[in-house]
C-alpha cells in the first residue's frame, strides 16, 4: 500500500523516478501489479511498461498477473509483437529489457515506433539489481524522453556492493518505500529461519580490521592513482603512530564506536562498526574454513541425525567448491 501510494503520488505530482526495496517473499509482484493498474488509469499516463530481465520470466511473470487480475495486462513472445503492442490500445505491457534493446536499439523497429517514443510512459522494472547496469537501459530511457521509470529489488545495489560504482540509486533515483527481512519476519509476512552466526573473529578483531580498512580508503582518498597494498598490522600500527590522523581514525573504531550497525547516540541516528565491514572481510580462508569446521561439527545434531537435508548458499561455485 505504502509503496503504491509513493509511486502515484510521485507520478502525478513530479517527472522523478525511484525505486522500491521490498523482501523477496514480500509481494513484490503483487505491489508492483497494483502500482502497474493504478498508474495506467491515471488520464495523462499513455502506457504502462512491466520490464524483467530474463526472456523465462515472462511466462512466470504473466501467470501471476492473471492470478491477480485476469486479461488485465497483455505478455509478449517477440521484438514484433512488442512492436505491436506498443502501438494497440494496451495500457499495461509486460516485456523483456532484452526485447525492449531490441526494440529501441535495431532500426527497423525503433523506425516503427518513433511517434510512441514522446508518450507519456511509465515503466517498472522488475528485480532492478539484474539486467540494468549495461548499456540496454542507458539505450532505453534515451530513446523513450518521456519516460518514469520505477524499480522493484529485494536486493538493491548500494556503494558496498556495486560494480563499477554504478548503484540502484543511480539508475533509478531515490528509496521510495523500504521493507527488509527484518520488518517481514515479525510481521508474518516472510517465511521466518533461525540463523546463528560462526564466530570467526572475536569483537576486538573486526574492530581493528575495521579500522586499517578505513586508513586504506583515506591512503586511496590521498592518492587515488596508487594501488593499496596489503599492510600487516605493524605496519599499520607504525602507521598510526605517525600521523594524527590516522590515530583518531583507530581510535573512533577501536575505543569509540558501539559494534551494532547503527544506533541512537544524544537522540541521533549513528553508525557502528558493523555499518562499516568491508565487503569481503569473510570472503577468505579463515572464514570459509571456520564455517566449514561448524558445519561438520554440528551436522548430526543440525540435521536431526541426518532426517533432514541442507542448501550450501555460496556466491558462486568456484567458492562452493573451494
């Protein structure tokens, strides 16, 4: 409903985008559907484009919708019938960021659908954190100058996490609306799962970790075109002990600093030392074997003596298999 209520009233009210970070389990679909009916009733919105990132989402995609709302949006099998589509009286059009390249992108189609490119369009992507960091969604938005586009991830790619620097928030402006896991466990919405947490360095490690990391992003900010190297913690100390700067950083992470992720501090929202863990602090030997040691230590008692079976989540197969 929030979420919706954002997307209207930034519609009718502004020519920004925005995005939507809901849970996957949350609904999206279904939050996305109603954004999609309601935004197409609007009298000054021409079309309403549902884009996905994959050509077998489209089936998937489809049947959902008509679960919601039969015959109420029209699915496309090819670059032609998207073509077609575009120029029927269809308010809502449910497609492939793929089909839309091609549509936008090879000149016998773009030709076709020259006159619709200055529509008032509004398009929302679906999983915006897949298929939207090349060149197909640059080629889109400036083919369509008429277009508001909104997207929907249950992962959004943030600073931490981005590749080539480009985020969720670059492509599609603002958070509009927010529910995480943490809202959709308590609430009853998400499946709840009870994890617990293989140990690998004690508080005062990730501390310190924490605070060389962010001396290395201040050596970087210092001379951005010479490349970091690994440092051992005496030379960090040594470090440390000769600038000023560097000192107070040490000090804020290692003496200062609550360990949770953010808290409240003279009634303002602060930031602590697990706001700040790089990224791939855990993706390294000493953490993949410590997890690997739990999991052969507590296997029988975890699986009920071997009744029930268990998902290795990696983030890829190389690191599975290493």
């Amino acid at each position: 409903y929030y979420a919706v209520e954002k997307i209207l009233d930034r519609v009718v009210n502004s020519n920004d985008n925005g995005y939507i970070w809901h849970t996957t389990g949350a609904g999206k679909t279904l939050t996305s559907f109603k954004a999609a009916q309601l935004v197409s009733e609007l009298p000054d919105v021409d079309k309403v484009m549902f884009v996905v990132d994959r050509h077998d989402l489209d089936t998937q995609t489809q049947s959902e919708y008509e679960a919601f709302e039969p015959g109420a949006v029209d699915s496309t099998d090819n670059t032609d019938e998207l073509v077609r589509r575009l120029h029927s009286n269809s308010k809502i059009i449910i497609t492939t960021i793929q089909k839309l390249n091609s549509a936008v992108s090879k000149t016998w189609y773009s030709n076709k659908i020259e006159a619709i490119r200055h529509l008032r369009i509004v398009m929302i992507f679906d999983e915006c954190h897949r298929s939207h960091f090349g060149e197909s969604h640059k080629k889109i938005v400036k083919f369509f100058d008429n277009t508001q586009i909104f997207g929907f991830t249950g992962t959004p790619v943030s600073e931490e996490n981005a590749k080539h620097e480009i985020t969720t928030e670059t492509l599609f402006g603002d958070m509009l609306h927010k529910y995480t896991i943490a809202s959709g466990i308590p609430d009853g919405n998400v499946l709840g799962f009870d994890p617990y947490m293989v140990k690998t360095y004690d508080d005062d490690e990730l501390r310190e970790l924490v605070a060389f990391h962010q001396i290395d992003l201040r050596l970087k900010e210092e001379n951005p075109f010479n490349p970091t190297t690994p440092k051992t913690t005496e030379e960090y100390l040594k470090l440390i002990s000769e600038n000023e700067e560097f000192g107070k950083i040490y000090d804020r992470f290692v003496n200062q600093l609550k360990m949770q992720e953010t808290y409240t501090e003279n009634g303002k929202p602060v930031k602590g030392i697990e706001a700040y863990l790089p990224r791939d602090i855990y993706e390294c030997d000493k953490h993949h074997i410590a997890v690997a040691n739990d999991i052969m230590k507590s296997r029988e008692k975890l699986s009920k003596n071997g009744k029930f079976h268990a998902i290795l989540a990696t983030k890829n197969i190389p690191e599975a298999i290493e």
